[in-house]
C-alpha cells in the first residue's frame, strides 16, 4: 500500500486540473494510506481561500474520503469522531490532536471551551493549566 499526499487528495475530490485528476483517479483505485497529517492538511486547503469549502461541505467531502473502499486510516473510528465533532462546532485540528494522543491521560489547551467542543466521549480528557 502507498501513502498519498494532500495533492493527490485535492485533485482527487475536487477534479479541477485536467490533467491530474486522472492520474489521482489511477493512484485511488488502489489501496492507499492518508495519515492524520494529511487528512489534517487536506481540511485546511478545503476551507482555504481557494476552495472555501463550508464546515458542513468539508464534514460531508471529509467522510468521504474515508468512506471510500481503497482508502486506508489509521484508527479511523477516531477519524470518524473528530469529524463528527467538527461538524458540531469543533476545530478540525483540535479533534485530528485528541484523536492522536493514545496512552496520555490528558490533552491540555489554554484553548477555553474545548473541552465542550470535544464532547462528552472525548478519547482523553480536556485540562486548561492551573
């Protein structure tokens, strides 16, 4: 299997570039690996300034991609959560981190409110520093 980059993935979803969309299409036909990094890049170019994709097109483009049959994730249950929080309100980014913090038994933020953002089942629980 072959891990892909944020490009591929644009090309992939968007169509926009004639001549990288098919060659996108050939390398999604197999089976393929988006690290959280990528998937974390691909939600930024997707509401940035060029696409201006809104959280619930960005939600419904990110499912997606990890409901496609080639596409490969590692702990995509998590994936799924951190998703389904961004779209109730959440920072992508934000939701991608907690879902990556496997073993810790907290994820600290001077970030106010994250811990409401992250849910009630958060993968780990939410502190703010004394």
């Amino acid at each position: 299997m072959k891990a892909v980059d944020t490009n591929i993935l644009v090309r992939w979803l968007t169509r926009d570039d004639p001549v990288q969309t098919p060659a996108a299409d050939r390398v999604m036909a197999q089976p393929v690996f988006v690290a959280h990094t990528v998937f974390l890049e691909l939600a930024w170019v997707l509401a940035g300034r060029t696409y201006r994709l809104d959280r619930a097109r960005l939600a419904v483009a990110l499912r997606a991609l990890i409901d496609t049959q080639t596409v490969h994730i590692a702990d995509e249950e998590a994936v799924r959560r951190a998703i389904e929080r961004f779209a109730a309100g959440g920072d992508i980014a934000d939701m991608l981190h907690l879902t990556a913090v496997h073993g810790c038994s907290a994820f600290v933020s001077f970030e106010r409110g994250l811990d409401e953002r992250a849910g009630p089942h958060a993968p780990v629980p939410v502190e703010q520093p004394a």
